[in-house]
C-alpha cells in the first residue's frame, strides 16, 4: 500500500509539475507580446508624427528659402541659406546626439521592459 501511494503522490506531483511549466510558458508568451506590440506601436506612433513633422518642415522650409530669396532678390541664395541653417543644425545634433537621443529612448524601452 505504501507503494501504491507513493507512485499515485509522484504522479500527481508530476502532472502539477507539468501544469506548472505550461502555465509558465503561456504566461512569458503573453508577456512578450504585449512587450512586443507596446514597442511596434510605440514606433509606429513616432514614425507617424515624424512623418507629419517632416511635410510641416518640408513646406516651411520652402516657405521659408523664397522668402528669403525675395528678400535678397535671389531664390538659389534663398533655398543655400536655409540650407546652411539646416547643415548647422545637423552639425549642433551630431555632436549632442548622445544625450537627445540614445537616453530617452533607452529609458522608454526599459520602462516598457522591466516595469511591468
């Protein structure tokens, strides 16, 4: 008899054992799909805004150079000096991208990883 019961207490810790593992493994799917699509929606959402920014940019920035070509009665100068505008803030941007860009995205996506 004693035999018999151990053999049922090692099934049944087997088959919790095995209840355990699958629930574990649903459970770190789940997780990583939600990390996942919080991270795939969270870039499309940038990308979109980014998209917009850059047509705003675009038209202000062409705005912008025959203005100032009006101004100065010569397009090509108009559209070299914003240009040049540009080329200076590129070159501010190169230099800092280190603090602008790299920390806040690492603290977004560490948030989304390890928080919850």
């Amino acid at each position: 008899m004693a035999f018999e019961e151990l053999k049922e207490n090692t099934e049944n810790i087997q088959e919790q054992a095995k209840a355990y593992l699958q629930s574990t493994a649903a459970y770190y799917k789940l997780w990583g799909f939600k990390v996942a699509m919080k991270s795939i929606t969270m870039i499309i959402k940038f990308s979109l805004i980014l998209l917009c920014f850059s047509m705003v940019l675009l038209f202000c920035s062409v705005a912008a150079a025959f203005a100032i070509g009006k101004i100065i009665d010569s397009y090509a100068l108009g559209f070299l000096i914003v240009g040049g505008v540009y080329l200076v803030i590129t070159g501010v941007l190169f230099l800092i991208k280190n603090k602008i860009v790299e920390g806040p995205i690492l603290e977004k996506f560490s948030e989304i990883f390890f928080n919850e």
